[in-house]
C-alpha cells in the first residue's frame, strides 16, 4: 500500500511562483522499478486533468502542454519525495493539485490508471 501527502499550496498573485511537495510512504519506490508518479488537478466544474508525470528510477518526465514550460516535475529518490515546481502561474491554473502513483510501467496521462491517489492541496492564482 502507498500513502501520499500533498502539501506546498496557498494563494500567489499572476505570475508568481509556488512548489508543490508529495510525501510518499508505505512502499518505496526504489524498490518497485515500474513505479511512476504525476500530478493532476482539478478546478471547480471541472473534470480532473494530468498535469505531469515522471518515472521515479529513470527520472523521465511528461507535462502537459498547458503547462510545458513554466512546470517541472521532479522527485528526491531518496527522501520519497515528488515535487511540482510551478513558475509563471496563470489565473487558469487554480485548482485542487493532487500527486498520484501507479505501477504500470510506463509514463501514464489517464487517470484511471493511477492506484493510489493523496488528499489534495488548493492553489489560488489571484489576477
């Protein structure tokens, strides 16, 4: 079993920048070769939405194109850490961040996929 805690939100006015941290326990993921992790999120009326993913042992990664280029995705192995630096943020990008985990072997953009799943963390973009 995975546990994962978000954490690292808050308000920041338009153009700011903010990094979201996802602490993972339970397993670890260097023990587990096929484990990649992403955030997504979701705004109000909203479906939820990939944002990025990466491969927690070969440190690949996928952004959206939404956010390709003012996001990064990254991850301290050895902490079990997951982090979301967000630079350049819009009004459009306020949400619910939530950080998720999957073992498929492969970088994934559906969230259907994803086993484990935290709680969320709100960020606000005020203009």
């Amino acid at each position: 079993q995975v546990r994962l805690v978000e954490s690292g939100g808050g308000l920041v006015q338009a153009g700011g920048s903010l990094r979201l941290s996802c602490t993972a326990s339970g397993r670890t993921f260097g023990t587990f070769s096929r484990y990649s992790l992403a955030w997504f999120r979701q705004a109000p009326g909203k479906e939820r939405e990939f944002v990025s993913a990466i491969s927690w042992i070969t440190g690949s990664t996928y952004h959206s194109d939404s956010v390709k280029g003012r996001f990064a995705i990254s991850r301290d192995n050895a902490k079990n850490i997951l982090y979301l630096q967000m630079n350049g943020l819009k009004p459009e990008d306020t949400a619910v961040y939530s950080c998720a985990a999957t073992n498929k072997g492969r970088l994934t953009t559906v969230r259907e996929e994803y086993d484990y799943w935290g709680q969320g963390t709100q960020v606000t973009v005020s203009s």
